[in-house]
C-alpha cells in the first residue's frame, strides 16, 4: 500500500500540524550526518544550502562545470506567488484552486494548499537574497499574469526570471561551501544508487574529467536533477538534462509516477531541419500581449502582415473566450496541433502558428512592450534573422516539462526509505498539467522550505544506525555493475551513432505519446521502442575510452536509460483510458474535441514498480475533500 | 554548404595540442555553429575517431556553459553573442574556420575545446552572495527598490559566467565578471551591509586566480553576450577605493 502520510487537520492547518509533530535533531547530532544531493538548480541548490545552513554535512553534485549552469537558469518567465499584491482577489486558496484545477485534478490536495500556503514566505526570501525583481517607479514589486488564472500573481526578473533566482541559490550553496558545510562536486555524473538493507545509502557517481567511477556514502540520498522530456530529444531543456538518476532509482525500487504526463509548451520556435538539437522557448509571458492566430485559408502563403483582420483566425480566442490567448498550456498545444494538423499552419515547414504584437504596440506603445519582452524579441532575431516588432512571430508545440517522476510522500520521500526526489525529478503538485510559473515555485519550496523540514523525521532514526561507508559490499557490487555496463556500451562498435538512435526515439515519443495518444499508436510505439533498443545495443558506435572526458559516451548512458523509460512512459499513456490534462487520449474526449476525464475509475496516481524488463501498477487513490472535481472549462 | 573546421585538440591538461582541420560538407545556412560541430562528431564516429570535446548545454544563451574562440574572436564574429546561437548562416560556402579554447592562465585547458573555469566559482564564494539564512527574511515589500535602481541591478546580475571577457581580454582580467556581481549586490539596499566586505574580498580573490588586471582596453564589453557594460569596472574600482580608505 502506498502512504502518503497525509497529515490530519484541516487543509489549512495540515502543514503546520505536520510541523508541530515532526522530529527534531539537536545541532550537535547533525554535524554528524551526512547528505548527498545530487543537483544544483533550484531544488537541489536551495537544499544543499539550507540543510548546511542548518548543519548538516552535505555533498552537492552536478554534471554541468557550475552549479550556476543547472537547467533552472533558462526559465524566463517568471515565479508564482499568492501575495495579492495587486488587490485583485488573489488569496492561498485561490492559488491552490487554480493550480489543482490546473492539473486537472490529478495531485493531492494537501500537497498543492502547501505549494500555494509557501508561496509568499519564498517571495520574501529571494528578495532578501538580493533578486532583482521587477518593480514600480514606487519600488514595490511588479506581478503579470500567465495561463490559466485570472489573477496577476506572477512575479519575474525581466525574461531571466530562473537565471536570477539559480544564482541566488547558488551564491547561497557557496557561501556555505566557504564555511565548509557543502563540499562541491561539479562534472559528476550519477550512474547508479547504492541501497543497503532497503535504505538508500550512497552513489556511484562518474566524473567527466577523469572518467574514473566513485563511491559516496551519506545517511539520505537527495534527487533533484530535474525533468525528462529529453527523451523528446527536441525539447526545451539543455542538451545535458536526463532521466538517468531518477531512472536507477527506480531501477533499484523507487516507484516512477505518472510517467506519461509531460508538458508540450505551445509557444516555443518551430522546428526547421532534422540536424536540430533544440527547441527555444519563447516564454509563455508573451501571451499577455501577444495574439494568436493562423490564416482562414488553407496553405495561405501570404505575408503574414498583408493578410487582412477579417482572413485571421485567432481560434484561441474563438474558442476559449474568457481566457482567450492565456488558455492553459496543454489546450492551448493542442489546439495549435488541431490548425496545423488541419492545414492551417504557416512557415517554411508550415508547423508553427503566428504570435502578433501588433495590436499590442497600437495599444501600449512601442517602449512599453520593448520594456517587458526586450529581451525575448532580441533572443528571436538572433535566431531567426526576424524583427518580431514589425511582423508576427512563428511559433510551434515543443516538449518543456515532465509532471511525471519518482512518486514521493508528503515528506517528499519515494518509496525507498532514505532516498528524497526534490523538484521537477518528483510528481508531486502538478497533476496532469503544470501551470506557468508554478514550477520554479515547486523546485524551490521543495528544496528550501519543505524538504528541510521533513528529512529529520528520517534522520533521527539514522542517527542511531551505523553510519554507512564506501566499504561495504554493497558498493562494490553495484559499482561493478555501472562498470559492465559502460564496457559493453564500448564495446558494441557498431556503425550508427548515438544521436542517431537518440533521433529515431524521438520521432516514436512525438509522433504516440505526445500532444495526443490513442491506444493503437502507443502499442506501436511500444513496439518500436522495443526494436530501437536492440538495435541500439548492437549497432552504437561509442568512440573514445572510458578513463576520459568522452562525451559522446555520456550521451549513451543517458540515452540507454532514456529508451527504457520511454517504454514506462508508453505503457503508463495506454494503461490511462481517460484525457486529462496534458494526457489526451483520442478515445476519449467530447464532441467539441475537449478532453474527457473518468473519475469513477482514473482518479488515481499511477505508481510504477520496476519487475525486471516489465512494470507492475500501484495505485494511490486521491480522495477530494474540499474542492469538488469539476469538467475543467476555460471557455 | 560546405567549411573547413581548423580546430585545437588536445587529449588532456598535460599533452600539447595542435590544430587539425576537418573538411565538413552537407551543412545547412539554418544549423547552429554547434549542430555543425554535432554533425563534425558524428562524421568521427563514423569513421571511428574520437569525437572533439566542446561545451554547451542550454542552447539558448542563458547557461554560460559554452564559448570557443571563433576565427580570433571570443563567441564568433557577432557582437553580445553566445557560441550556441551563432548560426551557420554567418558564414560563408568554403569559410575555413577556426576554433579554439579559451586561452587565459586562470582556465587551464581540460580537453580539446573545454577549459576548467572554476576561478569565477571561486571569485563568487569569497562574497558573491547575501549573509541571510533562509527563513529569516522580512516581507517583500518592507524592502523598496525603484525601479531604476532595480534596473541597474539587473543590468549586471545578468552576467552568464561564461568567461569571454577573460578569454578576450589582452591580460586575461576578470574585471567585468567581478564586477557585474559586486555592482548587482552593493547597489541593492539588501547587500549593503557586507558592500565593503564583500568588494574587498572578491578582488582579492579575482587576484588569487591569476587573472590579470583591467587597463579598460574594452574589449571585454563588445564580447560580452549580456552587453555589460565596462562602466561597472569603474564602478567597482570607486567602491574599492571607497571601502580601503573608508572601510
Ligand atoms: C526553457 C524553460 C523555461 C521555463 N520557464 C519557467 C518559468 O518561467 N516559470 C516556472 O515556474 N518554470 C519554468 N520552467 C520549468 C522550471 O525551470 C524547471 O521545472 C525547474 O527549474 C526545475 O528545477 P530543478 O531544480 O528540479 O532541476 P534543474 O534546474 O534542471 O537542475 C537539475 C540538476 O541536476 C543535475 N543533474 C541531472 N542529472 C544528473 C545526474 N545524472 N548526475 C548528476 N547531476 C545531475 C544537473 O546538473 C542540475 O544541477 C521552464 C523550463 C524550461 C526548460
Ligand atoms: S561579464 Fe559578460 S563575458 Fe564576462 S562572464 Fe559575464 S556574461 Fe560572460
Ligand atoms: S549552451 Fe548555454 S549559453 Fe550557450
């Protein structure tokens, strides 16, 4: 049975209930434990420092050179907080309403009233880190709205919202690396996790300059390397981001949830050629003030600019009227996929949907829109070569973000005791649909504020264990086996790349078990997966040995656990015989094409179980007790 | 279209390097100048070699993460622009282009194209940060801070960390890094109280990793793919001044 260890009390006061009873560890006995975090962006910075702060011994880990460089730095558009600021009816509840209804009633209620009830503490605490947020004239604080509220509750750091709130957490971690309560490990790379006993325990991690594999033991083990939807291989995240940590846990018993809810963003730069690494994100701010719209006519090849009012189609607005052009994100993917399927789309590959500012500078002048998107609008032209001032955009559905990850408790713990997933790697507060700016929001509760509060709870009985080391067996056993592993990874020699496979997997997750997915498609993908796999393990080329930096073997170990979890993620698509939210099953939706939830029967949380090559479904029934799931509507 | 990559490689910190060029076709004017050395790559598997060694990881400018010099120019011929959004389209069929690392004492060359650039870590431990635990802080909006002064703030906190102002610079100076981090922190009213601290500790510090010092040639400012502007070296080196004599 999966226990969420819901605290008791009403919604409001469970935190603080939960507070109350939690253990306590005196300072003296934390100096003596030690914790392993392996990541750097929001959640695992802003843990390792706190957790220094309050003194324990901690060991951070990262693949980039920086922990600066962790994939929380190219958020753009800002962070949620219900501060009410602008005394427009915005409250704890509110916040927690649109965010539940966000998701499409697919996580917990105690574990999303907490992400809105932490959301104002974490405002006070990046501007006391030194943010630079926007402001008023007067000095106050600036909010603007994204999709799917009604309220303005977002607060941004120009188009560099993420960047800033990383360095203050950053800056954080090395201030304690200089009181020598962190100890730093960039260009370290997990490969696999070391359970002894049914405990979390340590890690085998690789570093990239050496090559050479190395052992750490700590007391907790701490994931936050963030999302998955690289097994899109175009998306919006870095090139370096995996699925490889959270994939070995769940490998070594850690339950996956949700595999299968991943965010597609609709406003990001269409795809051009096949050679392309990348999908850039155009933030989702843009839709403030930026109208969508594609030509009524089919395959209209006009400029986009010569193209009278009355021939546009601004089908968001057509079809959402009250939130218009700030629809949530997975309706607003969707019906840019429904234009484009249908032959509406425009640009050279005719896969992209205009995004128009115009009527927006008739309205606030030039300098004003300059003043809030400036920089998005340079970051377009020195992409494309286009002055998106003087025409419209082109933008397109990318792969952004993974709601899916190791299932965790309310104490954010998975099912192995010990080891934590902190972040975007966890599924906690998002359901089957993550609303804007509520992520950098999670990603930092969870590593400042909630996190360091509930690890005690788990700590105080390993206070009384033996403290592991990198002696026991059990590490030898398992480093030896990431070893075997990279050797036949080298030892393959076949003739394709790695970028090649990489490719033909993303085609397969794209194509079945992205914006939308139907049961025939997710059989074949799962098939063809299968094949990928085999004919990944016999025809890789893998150049270089592995006592060196080799890049091109980093890539093959990610991409190696990449192909397994799209199979999880498959099945999990199929098993799901609903639409909700990002999760759109063909079968199941309305005569208008909306999407169709069943909550006589899917009103749970799909937990995976790792069986050898195959999954076993738990489930963790969610249970409504104060908000009634309704037909979520933005009409 | 078609180029001729001459690039530095270099099997680790020890070895010497050399140049070797590599005539790569099949290219397109749309691929990023990293997508041409991923396409380079994976022509190297093909034929069994070693594939070169560069950094990135965003792609989209924010991360700092990479940066090679570019026919004798940090981040390539454009102006305030990063390695991974610089497109082929900026060359021309037939470009002989070289590539090399970035070259300063205070970044030791790891491997081909990477260099270990944890100097600029070690700069921001010694002060780039805010004395204040978390859960201490007060309500936002106690604190107020105009707009304009927000501005400025911002204008140098947006500092990548990528290094092209060291790499580009005839002394190797990490001025304008130190700078734009010193000037972000001690122009905001939360980081008044450690301003001279912290400005004395990080130039120190800047000194300690060998970098060399700033004769404003401004070179720095031109590469930068924020465009921060080298009037923050100045600032610094008031506040400097300021915190020697004044404390
Ligand atoms: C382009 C873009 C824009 C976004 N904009 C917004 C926004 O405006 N608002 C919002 O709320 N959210 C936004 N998001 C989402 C949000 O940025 C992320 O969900 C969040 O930052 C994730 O933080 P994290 O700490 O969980 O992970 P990350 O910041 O991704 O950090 C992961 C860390 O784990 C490390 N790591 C990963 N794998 C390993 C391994 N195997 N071994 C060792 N270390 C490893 C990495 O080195 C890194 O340090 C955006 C996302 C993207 C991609
Ligand atoms: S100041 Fe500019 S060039 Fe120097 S590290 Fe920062 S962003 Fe790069
Ligand atoms: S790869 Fe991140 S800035 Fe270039």
């Amino acid at each position: 049975m999966l226990d969420s260890k819901i605290p008791e009390g009403s919604l409001e006061n469970k935190w603080r209930n939960y507070q109350i009873k939690a253990q306590l560890i005196n300072p003296a006995n934390k100096k003596k434990l030690n914790i392993i975090v392996v990541g750097s962006g929001l959640a695992g910075a802003g843990a390792a420092a706190t957790l220094a702060e309050l003194g324990y011994d901690v060991k951070c880990f990262c693949y980039q050179d920086s922990a600066r460089r962790a994939h929380s730095v190219a958020a753009q558009g800002g962070i949620n907080a219900a501060k009410n600021y602008q005394h427009d009816g915005d409250s704890v509840w509110r916040m927690f309403h649109d965010t539940l209804k966000g998701g499409d009633f697919r996580s917990r209620e105690a574990n999303v009233y907490r992400l809105a009830e932490l959301s104002a503490p974490l405002i006070d605490h990046y501007v006391q880190q030194g943010v630079p947020f926007a402001r008023e004239y007067g000095g106050v604080l600036v909010n603007r709205s994204f999709g799917g509220v009604q309220v303005q509750r977002t607060f941004y750091a120009r188009g560099q919202t993420g960047q800033q709130l990383l360095l203050a957490a950053y800056s954080q971690l090395y201030k304690m690396k200089r009181a020598k309560k962190v100890e730093m490990f960039p260009r370290h790379e997990l490969l696999d996790l070391v359970v002894i006993e049914g405990r979390a325990k340590g890690i085998i991690v690789r570093d990239l300059i050496t090559g050479k594999l190395k052992r750490f033991a700590a007391d907790a083990v701490v994931l936050a390397t963030g999302g998955y939807s690289r097994v899109f291989r175009l998306s919006t995240l870095a090139i370096g981001c995996n699925g490889s940590a959270i994939w070995k846990a769940h490998k070594r018993g850690a339950y996956f949830a949700a595999p299968s809810f991943t965010q597609i963003h609709p406003t990001a730069l269409p795809q051009t050629s096949e050679a392309q690494s990348k999908l850039t994100l155009m933030s989702e701010s843009l839709r403030n003030d930026g109208r969508i719209w594609v030509p009524k006519k089919k395959g209209d090849d006009r400029k986009a600019n010569t193209i009278p009012e009355g021939e546009r189609d601004y089908y968001l607005e057509r079809r959402y009227p009250s939130f218009g052009n700030l629809a949530p994100r997975d309706i607003a993917s969707r019906a840019a996929k429904e234009r484009i399927d249908a032959g509406y789309g425009v640009g050279r590959l005719k896969n992209a949907v205009y995004l128009d500012f115009k009527h927006a500078i008739e309205r606030f002048g030039m300098e004003t829109i300059k003043d809030r998107y400036g920089n998005l609008f340079k970051m377009y032209k020195k992409i494309t070569g286009v002055d998106a001032y003087n025409e419209p955009m082109q933008i397109s559905p990318a792969a952004h973000f993974s709601m899916g990850g190791l299932w965790v408790d309310y104490e954010l713990m998975t099912t192995i005791p010990g080891l934590y997933a902190i972040g975007e790697c966890n599924f906690s507060d998002h359901g089957a649909n993550r609303l804007g700016a509520n992520s950098l929001l999670q990603a930092s509760i969870d590593g400042y504020f909630v996190l360091p509060n509930t690890i005690n709870n788990y700590l105080a009985h390993a206070l009384k264990e033996d403290h592991p080391t990198t002696e026991h067996p059990e590490f030898e056993r398992v480093e030896n086996e990431v070893k075997e592993h990279i050797n036949k990874l080298l030892s393959v020699q076949g003739n394709k790349t790695v970028d090649h496979f990489h490719r033909e997997l993303g085609k397969v997750m794209w194509q079945e078990c992205a914006m939308s997915r139907n049961a025939e498609g997710l059989e074949k993908a799962i098939a063809q997966i299968k094949g990928i796999i085999n004919a990944f393990w016999n025809e890789v080329n893998v150049t270089g040995g592995h006592k060196e930096m080799n890049t091109e073997l980093e890539k093959a170990l990610r991409l190696a656990d990449f192909l397994e979890m799209g199979l999880l993620m498959c099945t999990d698509a199929l098993e799901r015989e609903e639409s909700c939210g990002a999760h759109f099953r063909e079968e199941f939706q309305t005569s208008e094409g909306e999407a169709l939830r069943n909550d006589d029967t899917y009103s749970y949380v799909s937990a995976w179980e790792y069986n050898g090559g195959s999954f076993n479904l738990h489930k963790e029934d969610l249970t409504f007790e104060n908000v009634q799931p309704t037909v979520r509507s933005y009409k | 279209m078609k180029v001729i990559f001459k690039i530095w490689r270099q099997e680790n910190a020890a070895s010497k390097g050399n140049f070797e060029s590599y005539e790569v076709d099949g290219l397109t004017k749309d691929m990023s100048f990293l997508e041409a050395l991923d396409h380079l790559n994976e022509l190297l598997v093909s034929i069994n070699k070693r594939v070169i060694a560069y950094e990135y990881d965003c792609r989209e400018g924010i991360c700092g993460q990479c940066g090679v010099f570019i026919n004798g120019r940090a981040h390539g011929p454009h102006d305030h622009m990063t390695t991974c959004q610089l497109h082929m389209r900026s060359f021309e069929d037939g470009d002989t282009i070289v590539v090399e690392p970035w070259r300063a004492s205070a970044f030791p060359i790891i491997k081909d194209l990477v260099v270990d650039r944890s100097a600029l870590d070690n700069i921001i431990e010694k002060g780039g940060y805010i004395s204040a635990k978390t859960g201490t802080a007060p309500e936002a909006n106690a604190i107020l801070v105009g707009k304009e002064l927000a501005d400025k703030a911002m204008d140098a906190a947006a500092c990548i960390g990528c290094g092209a102002c060291v790499a580009t610079c005839k002394n190797s100076s990490a001025s304008l890094f130190t700078a734009a981090k010193i000037n972000h922190l001690n122009s905001l009213p939360q980081g008044k109280q450690e301003a001279s601290k912290r400005v004395l500790e990080m130039t120190r510090q800047m000194e300690l990793e060998g970098f060399g010092s700033c004769t404003f040639t401004g070179a720095c400012e031109v590469e930068c793919p924020e465009g921060i502007s080298i009037l923050n070296i100045a600032e610094m080196n008031a506040r400097r001044t300021k915190a020697k004599w004044l404390g």
